[in-house]
C-alpha cells in the first residue's frame, strides 16, 4: 500500500491536537497510513465499472476486492483494539487516548464500510439487475393477472414465461366466459324482467277490465234491485191501492145495501101503510060511487126507484106519469 499526504479526519484531528506532541506523533503517522490505504481502496474500487449483467470479470473483481478491503478492515479492528488494550493498561494517562482510537475505529469502520457496500453494490449488480428484472415482470404479471383474476404472488412470480402466457391466457378465457355467462344471465334476466312487466301489465289491463265488468254488473245490478224495488212498490201501491178501491166499493155496495134495504123496509112499511090505507079507502070506496073508486085506485099507482142511469129511464118514467093523467082524465069522462 502506498503511503501519499492525508488529512486526517475532522473527528480524530480535533482528538488528535490535545494529545501530547510524542503520543500525538505516534497516532498521527498511524491514523494516516491506515486513511491513505483507506483512500487508495476508494480509488481502487471506483476503476471498476461493471458494464452489464454479462461483465462477470469486472463483478468478481469487486467481490474479490471487497473480500480484500473486509480482511484489511478486520485487521486494522484488531490493531486498534490492541491499541486500545495498551491505552486501557495506562487508563488514567490514557483515557483520550482511547477516546481518540474509539472514534478513530468508528470513523474508518464507517468509512471502510461505505466503501465496501460500494464494492458489495458493484459485485451484486448482475443479482440485482436479475432481482430487479425479475420484479418488474412479477409486477407487470401481478397488472396482467388482476384484469381477470385474484391470485398471490408466490403462484406466478417464479413461473417461466411459456407457462406463465399460458396460465394467463386460461385465465383470460375463463374470465371472458364468464362475463359472457353473466351477459347472458343478465340479458335473461332482463328478457324475464321485461316479460314478468308485460305479464302483470296484462294483469293488470285485464283485472282494470273485470273491474270495470264487475262494476257494470253491479251496477246493473243495483238498476235492476232498484227497478225491482220500485215495481214492488208501485206494485204495493197499487195492491193497496186496489185493496182500498175493493175496499171503499165493499163498503159503498154495502152502504148501498143497507141503503137499499132501509128503502126497501121503509117503501114495505110505506106499502103495508098504503095498503091498510087502501084496504080502508077500499073499504071506504066500495061504499063510495064507482068515479070515486077509480081516482082513489089511480092514485095507488106508483113507480119504484132504481138507481140506474139511463136516457130510457127517464122515457118510461114520463110514460107513466102520462099515463096516470091519462087516466084520471078517462075516468072524469064517467
């Protein structure tokens, strides 16, 4: 390792001053040799180039350099932990000592360290470029496969391509058939939606129709009731009607009766009297001369009442009235 003009770091530099001139000779030819090898490793890894995941040349030299920087880094752990083993023996005198070697350790542990994730990142970078790559197509499978299904990760990221196209494509066709099933299933069920709507529209026309049926009848119904009721009333009107024109004509042929037979007893009586006062004129006339029986005779004569209603009733009735003038007038002419 070549040994050129170093800076120490800020951290130990600002350790280093407060030690005393000898012991700060000492740490600082030390720390310098171990930075400058530390810079000259840096140099060393940043000449590398790894040009792509085929450049397996330049990828196993970093590795093999890294494990070079790693051994180098263990012993220059060791040599400050011995160091520090001495400090430690003369602790009173030492502590900044110590101080200053702790720091030195932390910052060339940090400083080694980057450098070797830097070599680490230039060695892997075919493996990451694969686990990159490989990433990017599980990622675009994980797109490609959630058009049609759920599926986890672990089943395709480590498939190969041809299986994987082919596993996808099954899912693809078994996605369209199922969305074509669910067309037809919907177009189904809108076909039996639409029918079903027709069905109780027709329903519903035709129960509109036997209602309007229904309430004709009724109605008719009621017109007939109603007309029924009114022929039975009028009916009864005129039975009772009639009861009482039977009834006021029974009455009047009865008043008629007992009229007639109050008549008739009176015209009996009247007769009887006309009789006993005949049989005494009689007797009374055959004593008399014969003009005189005669005219008494004529006046017996009489025309019974009738209640009938006739132009020949009054015809007869003059007729007998002339008829008895004229025969008084025949026996005057005695």
């Amino acid at each position: 390792m070549q040994t050129t003009q170093t800076t120490l770091p800020s951290e130990v530099q600002e350790l280093a001053v407060k030690l005393p001139a000898e012991r700060q000779k000492e740490v600082t030819n030390i720390f310098t040799k171990i930075f400058e090898g530390t810079k000259e490793f840096e140099t060393l890894i940043n000449q590398i180039s790894v040009k792509d995941e085929f450049d397996l040349e330049s990828m196993k030299k970093a590795d093999e350099f890294r494990l070079k920087i790693k051994k180098e880094r263990l012993n220059l752990e060791k040599l400050f932990d011995s160091k520090r083993d001495e400090i430690k023996e003369l602790k009173s005198e030492f502590d900044l000592a110590d101080k200053i070697w702790l720091k030195g350790k932390q910052v060339m542990q940090i400083t080694l360290q980057a450098i070797e994730e830097k070599a680490q990142y230039k060695a892997d970078f075919a493996k990451r470029l694969f686990i990159e790559r490989k990433e990017l197509q599980t990622q675009k499978r994980m797109i490609e496969v959630s058009k049609y299904a759920q599926i986890n990760r672990a089943d395709i990221e480590n498939m190969n391509e041809t299986i994987f196209l082919a596993f996808l494509n099954g899912l693809k066709k078994e996605h369209e058939a199922k969305i074509k099933a669910q067309e037809q299933a919907e177009k189904e069920r809108l076909e039996k939606e639409q029918a079903e709507k027709k069905r109780i529209e027709l329903q519903r026309i035709e129960n509109e129709k036997l209602k309007a049926e229904a309430q004709k009848r009724e109605k008719e119904l009621e017109a007939q009731k109603e007309k029924a009721r009114l022929e039975a009333e009028k009916t009864a009107k005129e039975y009772e009607a009639k009861i009482k024109r039977e009834q006021a004509e029974k009455a009047k042929i009865e008043a008629e009766l007992l009229a007639q037979k109050e008549k008739e007893k009176k015209e009996k009586e009247k007769r009887e009297a006309q009789e006993r006062q005949a049989k005494l004129e009689a007797d009374k006339l055959a004593k008399a001369p014969i003009k005189q029986q005669l005219l008494t005779w004529i006046d017996t004569f009489s025309l019974p009442s009738t209640s009938i209603q006739h132009i020949q009733k009054t015809a007869i009735e003059k007729a007998f009235f002339d008829f008895v003038e004229y025969a008084k007038k025949q026996v005057e002419n005695i």
